[in-house]
C-alpha cells in the first residue's frame, strides 16, 4: 500500500515507518518538526529514515488544511496512519489550545481529505489516558467520559471524531489506545530517557508521587507493530495496545535503571501531581483476537535496550533539552 504516516519525525512515527518499510509498503511520511521537545531528537529519528527505498518526507503541519489537500492532490493513498500529536499531560494544561488545534482539528483536516478523496483506511492513535479513574485492567468497552486532562480530552474528541465519518462516510477506522510507550530515542518529556540521564549524570531525579504508582510499559516496536496490524478493515474499532503483563512501578523502574548504569539516583521527591494517573494495566484481549497482536517485550529487556541505546549515543543525549 502506499500510506500516509503523519508524525514519522515522532518516537512512534520512526519506528512504524520503519516496519512499513520493512513490509515492502511505501510510506509518505509527513513532519512539521515542532519544538514541543528539542528538536535535534526528532531530526535524529528523521536521518535514520533518509534514502530508505519507497520512503518521501514532507515537512508539514497536520493543522495546514491548504498544505493537506494539496498533499491529498499530489499523492494517492491507500490509507492514513494519524500519529502526529501533541503528547503530554502537564504540558496540556500549560498550554491546552494547541492540543485541539493538533489533536482535532488536525485529525479532522486528514479525515475531510480521505473522504474527499476516496482513502478509506483510518488508524488513529489514541491514548491509555482516558481511562483515568476506571477500574483496571482496562477494557475498551469501559465509559471514558471524564478526561482529567486537555490532551486526553482532545484524544476522546479525535476518536468520536472519526466515528462520525464513520458513520457518515463508511470509512474504516482503527482507533489504536497506547500505553506508556518507551524504547531507544524516546521522547526527552517522558519519565524514562529524564529517569536515566540525571541517574547517569548525578542529578536529583524528580519523582511526583511515592512512586508506588504503576504503569503498563509497553515497548515501542511492540506499538509500531500494533499498528502497522490495525490496518486491517474492522470497521470502527478501539483497540488497546499495551503490554498485556504486570505493570511495573516507577520505583521498579528507577531501580532497574540503578542497576543497568551502575550508579545511584538521587531523588528529589515531589507531589502527587492530580493530572497524573495512578496506576495503567491494558487488557489486550481484544488486539490478539482482532489483530493477531502479542507484545514480546519485557519492560525489564526493554528497559535494558533502552539504556544500552542511550550509552551508545551518550554524548550527543546528554546535550538534549530535558
């Protein structure tokens, strides 16, 4: 197929470009490069795609409706893998109005073209924060209808979203639900790449909460595979991706990163904060029954290739904005 992946520049978006590739697809991969988080990351992830056979950047901004539709003119696709977002809880209250900008209005510019155009394929990425509050282990049947944040209440609004053109335009939509997403060259913003920096380089590590909280870590080429799978036709579909096992504690979590560099964290310990969840765990019941779809990555063999990649490219890292 020949796809149109927006966020390929993204910690998610690289490594779904990658499988596409690998599975012999050609990909379009759209980026606006935003500095959300230092963007030498993203060019990074961007290098590693450059020359691939069948791949073609576009530096563009999903929220662009003119620059869209011009795309949609310029290339025929077969489908659409939206995962060009703004991520990040706290930062979504710093700053909630582009979330929707990005997140749904963005989303809506993508589905107005595939219909204009006659792309019928539709994966969504979505996000394990709006089960916020429910009981766990969470199922897709549960009611989330009570974001505790502006960047989950912007993922709800893409998700019904694209139910409507479904409903409207009979277009077929996965709607992939990610948990905790983490591996080599992951987002500087999140807990794990902070979490080994400042252990490595002997600063306070800051921690909200008691770090008893859990969270069901699932890695990155697990989720870039999930993906890639949920362009099969299912109609309208929400899907958990997530690891399926144990969720680990963020206390865990820092010990194990203890042991893999050798060194000690030094933690300045802070408030729960109340965006913040405190415990995750996916049933994924329904992505192995849909799908075929089984993560095969420990967090604990995750958490080691994770740190392993960021010795290897320590001294450029270290340099990144945190």
């Amino acid at each position: 197929m020949n796809i149109l992946l927006t966020g390929a520049a993204g910690f998610i978006g690289w490594r779904t470009a990658e499988l596409l590739l690998d599975g012999g697809h050609t990909v379009v991969g759209v980026d606006n490069f935003n500095d959300y988080y230092d963007v030498r990351l993203k060019k990074w992830r961007a290098a590693q795609l450059d020359g691939r056979v069948g791949y073609t950047p576009v530096d563009l901004d999903i929220e662009d409706r003119a620059g869209v539709e011009a795309l949609f003119e310029a290339h025929r696709f077969d489908a659409v893998v939206n995962l060009a977002a703004r991520a990040g809880v706290r930062a979504s209250i710093e700053n909630p109005y582009v979330y929707f900008t990005t997140n749904v209005t963005g989303t809506l510019n993508l589905l107005e073209c595939m219909r204009l155009h006659e792309v019928g394929k539709l994966v969504l990425a979505s996000t394990s924060s709006l089960y916020a509050g429910l009981p766990i282990p969470f199922t897709e049947v549960l009611p989330v209808n009570t974001p505790i944040s502006p960047y989950a209440a912007s993922k709800k609004a893409a998700e019904v979203l694209a139910y409507t053109y479904r409903h409207l335009y009979k277009l077929d939509v996965s709607v992939v639900r990610y948990f905790t997403v983490y591996g080599p060259a992951c987002r500087p913003d999140m807990s794990i790449l902070r979490f080994i920096r400042w252990i490595d380089d002997g600063r306070p590590l800051t921690l909200y909460g008691d770090g008893t909280q859990t969270r069901d870590f699932t890695y990155v080429d697990d989720i870039a595979s999930g993906t890639v799978a949920a362009l099969k036709p299912v109609g309208y579909e929400i899907i958990n991706l997530g690891g399926g096992r144990e969720p680990v504690s963020i206390n865990t979590m820092i010990r194990t990163f203890e042991e893999l560099l050798g060194k000690e964290a030094v933690i300045d310990r802070q408030p729960f904060h109340s965006a913040d969840m405190q415990h995750t765990s996916a049933d994924i019941t329904k992505a192995r029954r849909l799908l075929g779809w089984e993560p095969e990555t420990s967090a604990a063999d995750g958490f080691a290739k994770t740190v392993a990649w960021y010795k290897e490219h320590r001294d450029w890292v270290r340099v990144l904005s945190l």
